[in-house]
C-alpha cells in the first residue's frame, strides 16, 4: 500500500448535486440547490460535486453560486473529455477558494465504441484533456467511466497517463451497479500496486447500486486503500442510485473496530440533510432504509421494545441522537406559540427567517385546529408542503370541493389561479382523485403523462396528513411535486399543480445540451 492508501481519513466526496439530482425527476431549482451545498458544507463533506456546467445554462449558475458561496469544502464541476467541457467547468468552479474540475471519458469496450475511438485515440485524448484541465486547476479528478468492465491492463495504461499529465485524484467508476466487494476491493488493490505514480494520487471508488452492493463495494475499495468515497445523501442517483453517505459514514463510525478509518462528517447533521434532500428531490426515503428511514429507530414488537427500555443497545447499534435524530418527539397543538414553533423547527434543521416562519405559523395553526397532535414528521410534511401552492408559482388551487361515495360518478368542482387569474370547472372522473385531475386538466391541458401518484401517511391516525408525490412525464422530461395535507385529495391536487409548475419551468429552460445529463 502507499502512504496514502494507509492514512486512516477518508474523504467523503458528495454528488448528490450532480450523480443525484441526474435521476428522472429529481431536479432541484437554483436556490434549493444552494441550500443543500450549505448544508453539505456545514456537515463537512470534503468535496461537493455541484453539478455539470456545460450541461445547461442552470447547472453552470448553480455551480458557480456554490463556489462563490462555499466556506470549506472543495467545488468540483463535471467535464467531459473535450476542452470545451473543461473550460466552461473551470469558468464555474475557478470562483471557489478551493476548485475542483472532473473530468471523464467511458473507458470499456462498450463505452469505448460510442465516441468511436480505438484505444490509442482513447489514450490520447485523456492526456490532451487532463493536461488541459490541470493547466487551468491544479485539482484535477480523472474517472474512467465504466473502470469495472474495463480490460485490466489498459485501465493501468489509461491511469498512468492520467496521473502523468497530472490528474491528482484517480476516480474508479462502477457505473452499472455491477461489481461485488472483492472485486471492488480487488481491483483497488491490483491498480495500486501496479500503476505508476499511484502514490502521489488519491484513488477513489464511486460505486451504483443496481445489485444492491453500493455501500459494501465502496466500504470494500477503502479496505483496499481507496481513500475517497463518492456517494449521495439518502443514495439518490439514476436507476438503483449511488452510495448511500450516510451508509458509509456510520459504518465506518459504528464498526470501527473492522474499518478503522475517519471522516470529518458531524453524524448529527445527517437527519436534517436527509430530510431536506427527501422534501427538495421529491424522492421520499423509504420506511425502512438504514439510518435514515422513518423505522431505522422505531420498535414495535414486544420483546424489542422491553429490551429497549431496559438497556437501549439491546436492539440499537447507534444513538438516535447520532444522526441527529432528536430523543424526544415532543408533540405540538394549537397552544403552541411561535417561540415554541421556531424551536421546535430549528431542531428539526429548518432556520427560518421571521417571513418564512410567519407564513408557516399560519398554516400550523390551521393544522392544529384539524389535528389534536402535530408531531415531528407533521411539522417535516408542512414544510415540504410549504414549496407547493406559493406566490409566483403560476398555477395556485384557490377552492376546491369533491363529491364522492358509493354513487358514481364523482366530481371536483375546482377553481385554479392561472397567472393571477381564476378559472373554475366542474369535472367527472372514476373517484375523488380521478376527477379532481380531470378538472386540473381541463383548466390547464396538457400532455404530460402521470408516472407516479403516491401517498403517505405521515403519522397514525384518521386525522393524519397525506404527503402526496405526483411524477409526470412530458417529451421524456421528469417533473415531480409534492404536498401535505389532512385532506388527501386537496394534498393531490396541490401535489399535481406543484408538479404542473416545475413543468413550466423545465419548459422554459433553456437546455442545449440535455442529452449529456446521462451519465450515470
Ligand atoms: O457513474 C459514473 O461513471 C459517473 C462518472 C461521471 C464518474 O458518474
Ligand atoms: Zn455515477
């Protein structure tokens, strides 16, 4: 091993800005973008992968707004192997206090046939664009795409050349999902042992999860003596999705006996960026997904919640208060003051200004005088709700009433605020949900295709609020929206507008290069 591959700090290197928000339908606007970097940033991600610059004009404003704004970590922007990519990368990434530029080309013979390249045109090209890179940057990623279905001695070959024109951090790709931990650990080994040059660099794994064996195969490479993680927050990302961050950190914090190695993430900021990725993605964490799942901490059978109030380490492995989950779910109601509501919030992870907690105020107060208790996960659904239905969005639900039973057909009589202006209809559909989509429809056509209509109930009870996801679909395009609310067919219809929304929105992007957002 080299003297870098035997520290014991691993580097955590976050994409959920860039791999991330790459899966359909989890695009994030400007500000939530920047919001997360912060959040990143306070949580002490080493490298934040901010987004792919040349991909559109969106992508080259958020990453620089990140750079400009970021304290700590490093900025990095995505290229590919062409200067122009490279050069559009630096143009964002050049106002950070520490830039980063990343810049790939798929290396297997799969990816090898698309631009057309034979493998010496190949190996050229990677010294032409890195040498560029670091001309401009002296923190330069290099990544062959698809490095685990790549033949063993021309990855040697394309790294050496790599490091040679002074690439300062080597990424190895499992782009498809399809490694297992000893091969991931492996092939770390046998690059670093045989490249030369690999001790000047850091190796780094970047794995996806389509079999299932992200975090295992990253947590195999560090064995191995990569010491960069690349990974997600929640493991959001195309198809299965990367890495989970949070996954390798605590198993690296809760098993250091086996992994002795450390990062510089503060665990109990996890909570709180988990929360906000799941509400600004519009990608809900699923119950049951480790340490960030809604039962990663909850014990319902008998025996488990005796051991837990005997001795809490009989059935948990780490402190809820670890990931910064808070130990006591004190409830809220409508006695509750401001003070006490801004409290609470902050716990939560949410800051708000006085504006912003003024119009959340309101709308919990409404919630209180509908619900008895309004608990942690209430107050996370009404902030989600709190980016539906606001002034500015173009279309705003102003009334609406369904009639629904045993009877058919049911009907939504629906006004909708369309740039300031009140349209009302009255629609038939095959129940309440049915026809409150009808009425969006008539008041608003369009074609956009319904991909996903989900709901939750976000705590127990028939007084429960509904978060409801809607994903719709437009010229291969991916929207989603999202609302809370105790009446699930006003949460559905708010959800549908919300998404409605960011569909106009995508629609007036400008977007040059749209095709390029499928790396993976
Ligand atoms: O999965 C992948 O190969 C990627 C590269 C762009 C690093 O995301
Ligand atoms: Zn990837």
């Amino acid at each position: 091993m080299t003297d870098k591959a035997k520290q014991d700090r691993v580097l955590i290197f976050d994409t959920t800005l860039r791999d991330g928000e790459q899966s359909p339908g989890a695009t994030m606007t400007h500000d939530e973008k920047l919001e997360i970097a912060a959040l990143l940033d306070e949580m002490g991600v080493d490298i934040i992968e901010a987004g792919f610059p040349i991909a559109s004009e969106g992508d080259f404003d958020a990453v620089t707004a990140i750079a400009k704004q970021t304290q700590n970590s490093v900025i990095c922007g995505l290229a590919r192997a062409n200067f122009k990519d490279i050069d559009r990368c630096w143009e964002a990434v050049r106002h950070a206090r520490r830039p980063r530029i990343h810049t790939f080309i798929g290396t297997s013979p799969l990816h090898r046939a698309i631009p057309n390249l034979d493998m010496d045109q190949m190996a050229e090209r990677i010294h032409e664009t890195v040498t560029h890179a670091r001309n401009l940057c002296d923190n330069v990623q290099w990544s062959p795409m698809d490095a685990t279905r790549t033949e063993h001695d021309y990855l040697c070959r394309v790294i050496e050349i790599a490091i040679k024109a002074g690439a300062t951090t080597i990424n190895i790709p499992d782009t498809v999902g399809y490694t297992a931990p000893r091969e991931s650990a492996d092939l770390i080994r046998m690059l670093i042992e045989r490249v030369p040059g690999a001790d000047e660099v850091v190796f780094a794994t970047h794995c996806h999860n389509d079999l299932g064996m992200a975090t295992a195969n990253a947590l195999a490479a560090v064995e191995a003596g990569a010491r960069q993680i690349e990974c997600t927050v929640n493991g959001l990302g195309e198809r299965a999705g990367n890495t989970a961050l949070e996954e390798v950190v605590m198993a690296m914090k809760v098993r250091n006996d086996i992994m002795p190695y450390r990062t510089g993430i503060d665990t109990t900021k996890i909570m709180n960026i988990s929360r906000r990725v799941a509400a600004v993605s519009g990608f809900p964490v699923q119950y049951n997904k480790a340490i960030v799942g809604k039962n990663a901490f909850a014990h319902e059978s008998g025996i488990h919640q005796d051991g837990m109030l005997k001795n809490a380490q009989t059935f948990e492995i780490m402190r809820p208060e670890d990931v910064g989950l808070s130990a006591t779910n004190l409830v809220m109601g409508k006695h509750s003051g401001r003070a006490a509501l801004r409290a609470k919030l902050k716990d939560l992870g949410y800051d708000l200004a006085d504006n912003q907690l003024n119009d959340v105020f309101v709308r919990f107060k409404a919630l209180a005088d509908r619900k008895k208790e309004v608990y942690d996960d209430d107050l996370v659904a009404l902030m989600t709700d709190s980016t539906a239905n606001v002034a500015g969005d173009h279309l705003q639900v102003k009334f609406l009433r369904v009639i629904c039973g045993t009877e058919a057909p049911q009907s939504a009589d629906l006004t909708l605020t369309i740039d300031g202006v009140d349209h009302q209809v009255t629609a038939t559909g095959d129940g309440p949900v049915d026809a409150t989509f009808n009425a969006v429809k008539r008041l608003f056509p369009h074609d956009a295709r319904l991909a996903l209509y989900q709901v939750h109930a976000v705590t127990e009870g028939t007084d429960a609020q509904a978060t409801v996801s809607v994903r719709l679909e437009e010229d291969g395009k991916i929207v989603t929206g999202q609302s809370a609310d105790t009446d699930t067919v006003v949460a559905s219809a708010k959800a549908y507008v919300s998404a409605l929304n960011n569909l106009i929105v995508r629609r007036e992007k400008t977007k040059p290069a749209d095709e390029m957002k499928s790396v993976s």
